[in-house]
C-alpha cells in the first residue's frame, strides 16, 4: 500500500512537471478560486443559521457584506496562488503587488461598508420627523459626524497600507517620520485643516453644540442645521438659501443655538396703540385667539405694557410654540387677527397723531383735530 503511494506521488510530479508553468499557475488559480468560493459559502451557511432568528440586523449587516466579503477571499486566495505558482520572478512580484493592493482596498471597502451599515440600522429606531424629535436629533447627529470621522480615518488608513505595501514608499515614509525638517513641517501644516476638522468632528460628537435641524443663528443668518460632515456643515436658511460652515468653526466661535435643549421657544409680537385701548378685553381676545390655534404649545402666553411714549403705547405679547416653524407662523396669526379684531371693535385705539389749535383769539371753544395715521407694528 504505501509502495502504491510514493509510485502514484512520483507519476503525478512527474504529471505535473510537464505540464506548462503558465497552465499550472492557471490551474492553480482555479483551484484558490474555488476553494475560496467553499470557505464563503460555508462561512454564509453558518452566519445565516447562526443570526438570521437571532439577531436580524446582524444578519442584514451579513446579507449586504456577502458580495464584497467573497470578492476579498477570491483575492487572498488568488495571492497565495501566485506566490506559490512557479512564475517569473519579476510578474509574480508584479502580479501578487497588484492583488495585495486589490485586496486592501476590498478590505477598507467593506470596513467602509460596514460602518455605513451599521449607522443606518441604529438609526432606523429614531424618526426626525416626530414632534418631539430631541433624542432622535441627538443620535442622529452623533452617528452622522462619528461615521463621517470614521470613514475619513479608514480611506487614510487604507492608502496608507496599500502605498507602504511597495518597499521604496515604506523607506520614504520611515524617512519622513524620523526626519524633523522642513518636509516634515510642511507636511504637518498642509493636514492641520484636516486633523483640525477631524478633532473638531469628535468634539462636536461628543459635546453636541449642535444637532440635525437645530435653529441656529450663524454670521448673523438664522437657519437650520441641514447637514453635518467630516469637514463642514450645511445651514439650511430662512429664504432656502445654503450655508456652508467649517466643522471647526462651531468648536472655535460663537454663535447661537436655539434648541440646544429643547424645541419649545417663546416668540415676541409687538403692536403699537392708542393711550386708550382697553387692555383687559385685548387680553381677553388674546387669550381667545391663541388658545384656539393648534400652533400653542400651552406654555405661555402674556400680554404687557412695554414702552408708552409721548405717541402711543407699545404691547408686547409673548406665546411659545413648540418649534421655531410653529412658532413663526402662531406669531404671524396672532399679529394678524389682533390688529384685525382692534380694527373692527375698538378703531379709535389704534394710534393715532393728535394736534390741538385755538380756533380764535376771543373764543374759548377748541377744535380738536384728530388724523387717525397707523404706526409701525413689529
């Protein structure tokens, strides 16, 4: 039996011995290419027996990953394939450099992908579009700069082990590193606006100055935080108009947010009048108006003398809305029918300019001479 061996061993290397070294590299490479094909679709068996019941997002994340996770094993296999095949040594070297770099990328491919799956299946549980969307905005704008750091961190991280796979970039990168001159120090100030985003990203992650649809004031522009990425942030402005803010400015600079806690906000109407308009039936309307708005969060709601000048009195009322949106247009409708209600129950407390004149030097009857003009309403 074992004589029957080493003759069967011997007549196959001999077998193989003829064969072309091109045809034998191709067989080999068939065979890697298989065998690879058997370790995916063993290792897919098992995850989808292991997590489909068990855990579904796992298995989602798995079911997304197959197509690129095999393409990496057919490139690891087909490495191992040249090395081991009997080429020449310089298109060997050549044809392995050149899958080693394909399977790298594949690799930070799928840590790319992965991460973007990730993110997206958390998210799924938070919806920004309920009302009260606090924690939703939070972790949202949690995952969206830490996945865009991430993703940033990975696409360096990946050129930077393909280039130092090739032995002439490894030495000028040692060289780099142990050198202290002026490359490196140009070198050092050409990335300092990309690691100045980058740690602005962490920060900002992590601290939250702001949020995803946070109501800011940025350069004196009221908007919305639309978007956050690895390097800037986009403002979504009042008139449709696009901000576009370095990452590193809301970590370095002022500026306001005004939903950094809560959405609620309290909103101002301001209304000129007459010295004699009655206050407590505008209350009473005031009162009648808001409360029948679906736009009232129920909070508060205020009417007061704020300024009376030598012209007229200045009402200030005050209400809360449960959003910035909300609260725009419950301002607009309180302004609205306010002054619509005066001018049709009480036109004569509207403001007015008066001027009084002596008709005559022996009569001691006065005119009185009333021109009813509209001041400003804020």
């Amino acid at each position: 039996m074992l004589q029957a061996l080493k003759t069967g061993w011997t007549d196959f290397r001999e077998t193989i011995s003829a064969i072309p070294d091109i045809v034998f590299a191709g067989i080999l490479a068939v065979i890697a290419i298989a065998i690879a094909l058997v370790v995916h679709g063993i290792v897919a068996a098992l995850l989808r027996r292991l997590l489909f019941s068990r855990h579904p997002y796992l298995h989602s994340w798995a079911v997304q990953l197959k197509g690129p996770f095999r393409f990496a094993l057919m490139l690891l296999a087909l490495d191992i394939a040249v090395a081991a095949a009997p080429l020449d040594q310089q298109f060997g070297g050549a044809l392995s450099a050149i899958l080693r770099i394909c399977f790298i990328g594949m690799v930070g491919w799928i840590t790319l992908a992965a991460t973007n799956i990730g993110a997206a299946l958390y998210l799924r549980r938070f919806n920004l579009e309920a009302e009260d969307n606090l924690l939703a905005r939070k972790h949202v704008t949690q995952v969206r700069v830490l996945k865009g750091t991430l993703n940033t961190v990975i696409v360096v991280l990946t050129i930077g082990i393909a280039l130092m796979s090739f032995d002439s970039v490894r030495q000028l990168g040692v060289s780099l590193f142990a050198s202290a001159g002026i490359a490196g120090i140009a070198v050092g100030l050409a990335a300092r606006p990309m690691l100045s985003n980058l740690i602005a990203g962490v920060q900002l992650a992590i601290t939250q100055p702001i949020r995803i649809e946070d109501a800011v004031v940025v350069e004196n522009e009221m908007g919305f935080i639309e978007e956050i990425t690895a390097t800037y942030v986009v403002v979504r402005l009042w008139d449709w108009r696009r901000l576009v803010v370095p990452l590193s400015y809301f970590i370095e600079k002022p500026f306001q947010n005004w939903t950094r806690e809560t959405a609620a906000l309290i909103g101002t109407v301001m209304i000129h009048a007459d010295y004699s308009v009655p206050l407590e039936p505008v209350r009473a309307k005031l009162d009648e108006i808001v409360k029948a708005s679906n736009l009232w969060d129920g909070r508060v709601l205020k009417l007061q003398v704020w300024e009376a000048d030598a012209n007229a009195l200045q009402l200030r009322v005050l209400v809360s809305a449960r959003n910035a949106s909300a609260l725009s247009d419950l301002r607009c409708e309180v302004r609205e029918k306010l002054i619509g209600w005066l001018q049709t129950e009480h036109p004569r407390a509207l403001p007015r300019s008066r001027q009084e004149a002596v008709v005559g030097p022996g009569d001691t009857e006065i005119s009185k001479l009333e021109n009813r003009r509209p001041h400003a309403v804020s």
